[in-house]
C-alpha cells in the first residue's frame, strides 16, 4: 500500500516568540538594574531571606548573595533590636505607610553596620513578602561625628579666645591703675 497523501498543519508561532523574547529581555534589564545597584536590595517571606543582591551580600561580609539566601533574617539583626523589628516588619507586612528606620545589622563577622532601610510588602511567587532597600550609614556617621567633634574644639576655643580677651581686660586696666 503507498502512501497517496498527508495532512500538514501550521502554526504561526511568531508573536509567542516575540513575547518570550520580549519576557527574557524584560527580565534581564530588571535582573541587571536589581544586582546592580549599590545599595542592599532584597525579599523577605516568613522571616527568610528569599534574595539579596551583591551588594548586601558585601556589605554584610559576604562573598556572594547565594550564602545568605535561605537564612532567617534573625541572624541578621542584634538580639536586643529583633522584637522591634518584628513589630516593624508586621506593620509593614499589613500595609500601614511607615517612613525608613536606622536600624543596626549584624555583620558575618559579627560586627554591626548602621543602615536605613525602608520596608514595603511585595508579592514574591504569589506569596506575601517583603522587599527591602537598605542603604550604607557608616560614611554618614562618621562624618556626623567628625562634625561632633569639631563642634566641641570649636566652642573650647571660644572659650579659650573669651579668656584670652578677659585676661587682656584684666592686664589693662591694671596697667592703667
């Protein structure tokens, strides 16, 4: 028996091309634009870190963002600041608008970091969650500081400038007698 015909159907696949080729670039600028930027950027469900970008990852003295995926956010905060944070990250979690806050995270190595971080819910794989953008406090400390500290050599020496003007009153008007 030979074969006398076939029934051959086409399916123009164009436009599901486009768009998933549109969907792949789309993502790839967002993926760049996140791990790009230089502040700590990340997402939060249930009190895990669920993604942080390189620059979280450096700034809590991490060699990459892959370590801290996964990790309970507690591990991240002081003992002593966790219960307001979990009270700030409810708030937050229910949508009430809330300003940043300077908080203090904990280091790999245990030192801590003075960051201002602003908290706003986000929806991660259609599960409630938090995204964050912290920002790096420690320059700005410093120089509050420093400002501090030229604040007080500058009224010391007034101080020291008042006294010099008194003694030259005092000199003079014993010099005049």
């Amino acid at each position: 028996r030979a074969l006398s015909g076939a029934v051959v159907t086409f399916l123009d696949i164009t436009q599901r091309k486009r768009t998933e080729r549109e969907l792949a670039e789309s993502e790839a600028r967002y993926r760049e634009l996140v791990e790009g930027v230089p502040d700590p950027v990340g997402i939060v469900s249930g009190g895990v870190l669920l993604f942080i970008n390189p620059a979280g990852a450096a700034l809590l003295g991490y060699e990459s963002a892959e370590q801290l995926r996964g990790r309970s956010i507690s591990d991240l905060i002081p003992l002593e600041r966790r219960d307001a944070i979990d009270s700030y990250l409810r708030l937050r979690q229910s949508r009430v608008p809330l300003s940043p806050v300077e908080e203090t995270l904990v280091r790999r190595d245990g030192s801590t970091v003075a960051v201002e971080i602003a908290v706003m819910p986000f929806a991660w794989q259609s599960q409630p969650a938090l995204v964050f953008v912290a920002r790096d406090l420690t320059k700005r400390k410093q120089a509050e500081e420093r400002l501090r500290e030229m604040e007080t050599q500058l009224r010391h020496t007034q101080k020291l400038e008042s006294l010099g003007v008194l003694a030259g009153g005092i000199a003079h008007d014993f010099n005049n007698l």
